[in-house]
C-alpha cells in the first residue's frame, strides 16, 4: 500500500473510531459512544507502558512523542513477552501501524521473530497466544520458518493458530469455558476475542468472533447487577471477591452496560484493581457494537429471575478419570441483590468463588459470603503437571494466599451448596486432615445492621437487602480492616442463609418477623449430615452432603440443568445454540451454522 | 588412548599451571581414585577422568605431553523450569529455560528462549537436541542456536522426551496428557495412550537393546510396551506416581523407577516383576535416578526432602549424602560419564550443586533459586 493509499485508511479507521455515530448506532445505547470517547480520552492521558495506552494516546492525537517512546520500549525491552504481549502488540500494531514510522513497525514484527512468545497454561493465556499468533500470522504471511519465533512458517502459525481458536470456540459455545465468570479474567477473554473481531480477515472468523464476544458479555449480563458480575465464579482475586466493582469486569460493564453510573477509575473506593492494563481501550476503539438485546438483559432488573447453566472444569490431568466435568451454577436476581452459587468442591484451583450474595450499595465491600480456606499439592496436582508435593508452595509463590488460613477464595471438597431462588444451605464436612479446620464468613463493616437474634439468625440490613444467617455451629467474631470474619471452627459444619428485600419484604423488621417463624433442621447432623429448611416463601429443602438435594419432596438433579436457563437465556448442552430473549426480542447463536439469526 | 600425557597422582598440593598452547591448565585433586580434573584459564575442561598421573616433574616445568587427553567433549543439558525470583510482571526476572555447560558443569552457557518452562532436554546420537517444555516439544539441529515447536496445540505439558539410542528420528514424549511419538524428527506426532486408563505420564524410557520395549511412568504405576508405544500394559510394580523409569547403564535387564509416595522399586528381568528398594522409611518420594557409569551397583537418588541417597550395593541399603546441600529437594541428578566423582544436583527452588567427590560433599554451582527440573549429558 502507498503513503496515499495508508492515509487514506488510516483517516478511515480513525472516523470510524471517533466518529461511529456518523455510521450509525444502534438503539438505546446512544450514551455508549459518549463513555468510550470518554474512556479513549481518560486512557490516552495516563502514563501507564503497554500497548493500550499507546493506542489510545494516537487515537486521541495526545502524548505522540511519549507513545512512540513507550512503543519503542515495549519492543526492544525483551524482558517483556508471552500471550499476554503477543495480542496486544499485534493489535496495537494492526490498529496504528499506517501512523507508526517503519522503524517501529519493524521492531513489532521482529518481536514475533525473537522474543519468548510463551504459550502459558491456562484457557485465558492461550485465547490470548493464539489470538496474537493468528493475527500476526494473517498479516506477515508466506514467511518461512526462520521468520518466526517458535520456527514455524506463517501458514504453520496461522494453521495451528486456526486450529486452536476453532476448538476453543467449539468447546466454550457448547459445554462451557473452564475460566467461567471470571470478574477478573473477564478482560482476558473479551479483550482478544474483540482483537480477533477487528482484523481477522476471514469472514468466518470474523463472525465466530462477533458470536463469542456476544456470548461473553450475555452471559455476564444475567449475572450482572450495577457493575457487580454476581455469583460463584471460577477463578477471582480476593481483593475482588470481597469488593466486587474493584474487578476489573466493572470497567466493562461501565462502558458496555452503562453501569455502575460512576466513573470507576475515579473512585478510589472502587477502584479497578486492574485499571493500569486498560485493556478496555480495545472495547472503546473496537467496531464491535453490543446488541441492544445484551444491553437489556444487562439492566432490567424489574423482575426477579432465577437463571442456571452448566460450565466446565478446566482440564484434569490428575487424579481424575473425566477431563471436563460440569460445572452448575444458580444465580437468583433482583433489582436489589443476587444470591448465586456453584455446587461446590473443586471445580477451580486455587481462586474459586463458591457463592455469595452481592446487593446494590453504594459502599465498597457490598457482598456476604462463607468458604472453607482448603489447599493441597494434590489438589493443584489436578490441573498442573509438576510435583504435587512442591505445587502449593509454588502457587502461594505467585498468589500470596493460596495456603493462607485466612484467604477469601477457595476451592474446598469439603463445601458442597444447595439453592433455591433466594435461600441457600451450604454445608461442611471438614476432613481431620485438613490444613484450615475451620470455616469463615466475609461480613462487611459498613453494613447498615448486623444483629445476632436470640432465635440463632444473624440479621443483616444493606440498604434495601436483607440477609438471615443461621449458623449449624457455634462461631466468634474476628474484626479486621473492612469487614468482621465470622469463623466456626466445628468440622462437620454449615449455614442457612435466606436473603430479602424491601420489595419483597417490607421492612427490615417485617423480614426478620418472617424468617424467625422457622428455623433448619439439623437434628444428629454430625453423623447424618443432612439439614432441612423451610424457606419463607414456603419451599421445603432437604440436603445431605455428599447425598440428595430435594425440593418440596423432589429429588434436584443437577445434571439436568441446562447450558443456559433463565428468562434472558437459553440453550442445551452440546447443541451449539444459544437463544437471547427480552420481551419479543430474541437474538440467537448458531454456532454448527456460524450464524446469527434475530 | 593416544596422545595421553601421564602424571603422578596425587598431584603436589600447591597446583603448578601447566601451559597448553593458550590454555593455561591446573590439576585439581578432586577425586581419591587416581582422577584428575584439569581447570583451564579459557574454560575448558581436559576430561582427564581416566588420565593416570605419573609424573610431577611434568608439571612441575610446566609441560604436558600433547596433553589433548581425551578428545571427547561431554556437554551437559541443564533445564530451569522457573526461578523463586521470578515475579508476575517483573522486568528483571531471572532468565531460565535450557543451559549447557562442556566443562563439567563449572560454566553455564544459556540457549534458546530466555522465559520457556523448560522440564528437560536431550540430545539424540545425531546432535539434535530435543526439549521438552511446558508449550510443547523444542527441537534444535545446529547446537541450540535456532528452535522449532516441534508439536502443535494438542500436545502440552510435555515432561520428558527420549530420543531412540539407534534411530535418532524416533522420539517419544511424555506429557500430562499421555505418550506422544514421532519417527520423523519431530514433523509428525502421533498420540500413544492405547492401554493406559489414566494419560498423566512422567517418564518414558527406551531400552537401549530394543527399541520396541518402552517403559512410562504414570499417574497409575508403571506401563510396558512392547510395540514402540502402540500398546501399554501395566506392570505389577505396587508403586503409584511414577515420576521416573531408567534403565541401569550396566545391565540392560534391570530397570529402576522412583515414586510420589512408595520411594524406589526395580526390575531385575526387563520389566516384568518389580520390588521395592526403598530407601528407608522417612523420604519416599524419588523424582530421578542416576548410576555411577563406572562401578556397577552405585546408585543415587534425588529426594523430596531427603536430599541425595547413595546405595553402593544395588539398591540394598542407602545412605543419605547431603554435606553442603542447603535445598532437600533434589528433582536431577546427573553423575559425570567421564569422572563419575563429579555429580549435579538440580533442585526445586535452590538451584544447582556439584559435588567432586562422588557426592560426600556438595557446592552451590548456579542458578539461585532455581528450579532445576532436568539435568542430562551427552
């Protein structure tokens, strides 16, 4: 391409960059282009070394001369490097590489023939690889071996890149991701499958990757509540567990859903532990346009909802005989609260949310929720390859907390869960050898009201949620920083917890009238293990750990829930079809036809 | 044997330099058994193992007798999985990945890619050196100066790859998703799992006799196969978690596996009945198994916890070696071919040692922190 011919693309992408109204916006979402203009605006102004920030600084025309400084350094500092550079370097390089002098242009390309472009071991790392690869394959084509970093030829990359992308989609669109949910790694699935959208080449690609964003942000969207992403989640960073519009999926739902109404990177309260990346530049320049059905599912909040679907264990290489066992998950929404959960066990090392209620507040810290602080080598055994008796020690290395007795993300096979809308038995069975015998609660402090009733609940109050908590066991009180740790120390353990609303409650009072009519029964628990509750609302709920969970007399069978369920979302495992319905709108996935069809 | 100069051993306390064309060497007493090291001032290493000293006055003026002794180079593949000074997002992370040293192990060269997970590597009869990295199969055909990935998508987590002794083309993988093998170099894998229940394999092992006889360590015991990988049985071993499988450099018959939790077992008929050979009741978990190339019947062990053992009578009894090993856990273990008193130790977290004296004793050698996952020699 010529100077004239680049200048003239490059002008291009530019106004279809800033300027997309020009070209059409869909409906409702008006207020979108204002928040990424925004967004583009506040990113180009920090100061932040990564390719994002460099993108935004040339889109907004501001700090060239630093964005080329910091460009040039991203390429020539070879410390830098892996999946996480790869995508982004080509990305920034396929969006800016008309305005970028040939010099650095070069060092791009030349980082994909000399640096440690690691593929990682995790879903998240490879989605990112092998998005770099593919895109970076696509644009430096007929390359031979020697061209390339891993020494293969731009048609071997870009094979095996294809390849990989094609089953990932497959699996994730018909029996789930294994890094489900994430409030965290959120941005690095969205982030390249965006990538992905705005420059493969090949149509049908391209379209999987519009599918696949549409997927991604549907299914945050019937979790989500204000910028919380609601619920059990495979893998989150304490910080973001007890603090949830801290994650980094905040900032998504910000620019996409309208929601939190804040500007989160300005609240410190909030603030997006993740916000230096700003990998949601991508979403701000990207062409990708959310569908106006996602946007709706995202923020109506007029009527309950229970929502359940199916997703996967990442892969078991240890010390299993299935690769991917299911993963079920229950999320009950209101337009106050959502309680939502996952069945419990290892589903995830190291980093899983089991359940929790999160409320709408406009404090930090607006969720409750208990675990069982488990680790063991042999749990990380599972889904890594090294010595089991070394892995904990290693993981704790990266993590901080993975063997800490105080850690407020586990995965235990001593915690299993039972729902029902918004009533929830949690149950422990906690083995003599466990490393943590006990279990805690995460209470936030600036709750409005935390009574102990004389009946055995403990009431809480947030603003227009209410939570009733009936410990099995006896417990104590540990205050820390921002919240008070609620602990019980018994071993064969559990808590009831029925969560309500000044909508369906009245009063704070008038709920606490309703729930101390009745209590669980738990009569022998420590040899039977079982526990039965009547709900408020009438509904009988019977659950054994390791046994049956029955409702109003029925046996719950969670392998018969669907990949998605709810008013919002719907669709069967393995059948590749994902339908989106809101009101007499219905928007749905084919993934066996590649198509879209509304 | 020709061209070997001869001295007198011991050699005088106070070493003499001793000039060869530019090398300037000094003979070190490390062994009691009538070897020598000889130490030039541009790193090369004489391989004098088997060299007989016989003269002092040769180096008393300062003269060797053509003294290239042994021609053979030996070079040492050092694999570093990771480093305790590694940090998310740090930008001066330790460099790790694969390392090689033709001295003996008192230099370390790095090659290849500075952030790769690197398990282990060899090189085959050929001179190709094969990888076996958390991203896949690495194959090199000039030294380690280029790379290739070998292996695509579906083949990861690759924990050892074994070259054919006979038919360098051939090679297997060991992988967290089962045995993978090529005949081509590396151009084609195919997956050879047919047989195991559980895929998670440590080790694969060729016997050096026949080609077709294979041996995997996996989650669930030892697997035999006869066909080159096409059918795996298991074998009575009562030994799960296999970590490792060698075959004993002195008798083709015997072969040796070291385990998570049941310690040490072998073979004494190819494979087909195994024993324990524990090494006593507090360090079960064996994660490598090296010879004395030179004396039949010395055998070491790398231990969780434990450091080194040592048996000198075939595995009946064992003795811990760990005189200046500051790390316990010890994942490699390689005992020179040329002077078996020169023994590495790789550990998990603390890097590598060296001892000279057959492991009585042992020195920090490099990588601090380090995890030095695999150590071989060719």
């Amino acid at each position: 391409m010529g100077l004239v011919g680049a200048m003239k693309r490059s002008s291009v992408i530019l106004c279809l960059i800033l300027f997309p109204a020009l070209f059409g916006v869909s409906q409702g979402q008006s207020s979108f282009e204002q928040r990424r203009l925004r967004l583009i605006d506040v990113i180009s102004g920090e100061r932040d070394k990564g390719f994002f920030t460099v993108t935004a600084k040339f889109l907004a025309g501001k700090d060239k001369e630093f964005a080329l400084q910091m460009l040039d350094s991203l390429t020539t500092d070879e410390s830098i490097g892996g999946m996480f550079y790869s995508y982004a370097a080509i990305g920034c390089y396929l969006t800016l590489h008309d305005q970028l002098p040939d010099s650095l242009n070069r060092k791009i390309r030349q980082a994909f023939r000399d640096r440690t472009m690691y593929r990682g071991d995790t879903e998240n790392h490879w989605v990112m690889y092998y998005t770099g690869i593919y895109l970076a394959a696509q644009t430096w084509p007929n390359e031979d071996r020697s061209q390339w970093f891993n020494g293969k030829s731009s048609e071997e990359n870009f094979e095996e890149a294809e390849g990989w992308l094609n089953q990932w989609i497959k699996i994730t669109s018909t029996t789930g991701q294994g890094e489900f949910d994430s409030p965290t790694y959120f941005i690095t699935f969205i982030t390249p499958v965006l990538t992905l959208y705005e420059f493969a080449k090949d149509p049908v690609m391209k379209r999987k990757a519009q599918m696949m964003a549409d997927l991604i942000f549907a299914d945050f969207a019937v979790e989500h509540l204000k910028g919380n992403y609601c619920g059990g989640h495979s893998r989150d960073y304490p910080e973001d567990i007890i603090n949830p519009l801290a994650a980094p999926a905040a900032l998504w739902a910000w620019l996409y859903f309208g929601e939190p109404k804040l500007e989160l990177w300005q609240e410190t309260r909030f603030r997006p532990r993740h916000r230096g990346g700003w990998e949601t530049v991508i979403g701000a320049i990207s062409s990708y346009r959310l569908p106006d059905i996602i946007f709706q599912i995202a923020t109506d909040r007029s009527k309950p909802y229970v929502h359940t679907e199916t997703k996967r264990v990442r892969n078991v290489i240890r010390f299993g005989l299935e690769k991917n066992p299911p993963v079920f998950k229950y999320t009950y929404m209101t337009s106050h609260y959502a309680l939502g959960s996952l069945q419990g066990g290892i589903l995830q090392p190291i980093q899983q949310h089991t359940w929790d209620v999160t409320y709408v507040s406009d404090k930090p810290n607006n969720t409750i929720f208990t675990l069982h602080p488990f680790y063991s080598g042999k749990e990380l055994a599972m889904f890594f390859p090294e010595e089991q008796k070394f892995l904990a020690d290693e993981v704790d290395r990266y993590h901080k907390i993975y063997t800490n007795p105080n850690k407020w993300n586990s995965s235990s096979p001593y915690e299993q869960t039972f729902q029902h809308r918004n009533a929830i038995v949690i149950l422990y069975s906690i083995g003599k050898d466990a490393m943590h015998p006990h279990i805690d609660g995460f209470f936030p402090k600036n709750l409005d009201e935390r009574v102990e009733d004389t009946s055995g609940w403990i009431f809480c109050r947030a603003g227009a949620t209410y939570v009733a908590f009936y410990p099995l066991k006896p417990y104590q009180w540990i205050e820390e920083d921002v919240n008070w740790r609620w602990r019980s120390k018994e071993l064969k353990n559990g808590v009831v917890v029925e969560v309500g609303s000044l909508d369906e409650d009245g009063s704070f009072e008038q709920f606490k009238q309703r729930i101390t009519k009745g209590k669980p029964e738990f009569k022998g628990f420590d040899k039977k293990l079982t526990v039965q509750y009547e709900t408020r609302s009438g509904h009988h709920m019977k659950f054994t750990f390791n046994g049956e969970r029955i409702l109003n007399g029925k046996q719950v069978k969670l392998t018969d829930y669907r990949f998605f369920n709810g008013p919002f979302l719907q669709g069967d495992r393995r059948s590749g079809v994902i339908k989106m319905t809101y009101k007499d709108k219905v928007r749905a996935l084919d993934f066996n036809t590649v198509s879209i069809k509304e | 044997m020709m061209n070997q100069a001869q001295f007198t051993y011991p050699p005088p306390p106070n070493l003499l330099p001793v000039k060869e064309g530019k090398n300037v060497f000094r003979v070190c007493p490390s062994s009691q058994e009538g070897r020598a090291e000889l130490f030039s001032t541009e790193g090369v290493v004489k391989h004098a193992a088997r060299c007989v000293v016989t003269s002092c006055l040769a180096l008393m003026v300062g003269v060797i007798f053509d003294a290239h002794l042994f021609a053979q180079q030996e070079t040492i593949y050092m694999s570093v999985l990771n480093s305790r000074k590694h940090r998310l997002g740090a930008l001066d992370n330790p460099t790790v990945g694969l390392f090689v040293s033709t001295d003996a192990g008192l230099t370390w060269r790095h090659k290849g890619w500075e952030y790769t997970r690197a398990f282990y590597t060899e090189s085959g009869p050929d001179g190709t050196i094969w990888s076996a990295c958390g991203n896949g199969v690495h194959r090199s055909t000039d030294g380690g100066a280029t790379w290739r990935i070998t292996t695509g998508w579906e083949i990861t987590e690759v924990l050892k790859v074994k070259v054919n002794p006979v038919n360098p083309a051939t090679v297997y993988a060991a992988t967290g998703y089962g045995i993978f093998k090529t005949t081509d170099s590396g151009e084609t894998w195919q997956e050879k799992n047919a047989g195991f229940r559980k895929a998670f394999t440590s080790d694969v092992v060729i016997d050096r006799t026949n080609g077709s006889l294979l041996f995997a360590g996996t989650e669930e015991g030892i697997y035999r196969s006869t066909d080159g990988g096409n059918r795996w049985l298991p074998v009575d071993a009562k030994a799960k978690g296999v970590r490792t499988v060698v075959q004993d450099p002195h008798r083709t018959q015997i072969f040796w596996a070291g385990t998570d939790d049941d310690g040490v077992v072998v073979s004494r008929d190819a494979g087909k009945t195994w024993k324990s050979a524990n090494l006593g009741p507090q360090h079960l978990t064996v994660y490598t198994i090296a010879f004395d190339p030179a004396v039949s019947g010395v055998v070491y062990a790398g231990t969780h916890g434990g450091g080194v053992y040592r048996s000198l009578n075939d595995g009946r009894t064992w003795k811990q070696c760990t005189q200046g090993l500051n790390n316990m856990v010890v994942h490699s273990l390689l005992v020179m071919p040329s002077n078996p008193r020169i023994i590495l130790a790789g550990t998990l977290n603390g890097g590598l040692y060296r001892s000279t004296d057959g492991g009585d004793h042992w020195v920090f050698n490099s990588q601090e922190e380090g995890q030095v996952w695999g150590l071989s020699v060719r």
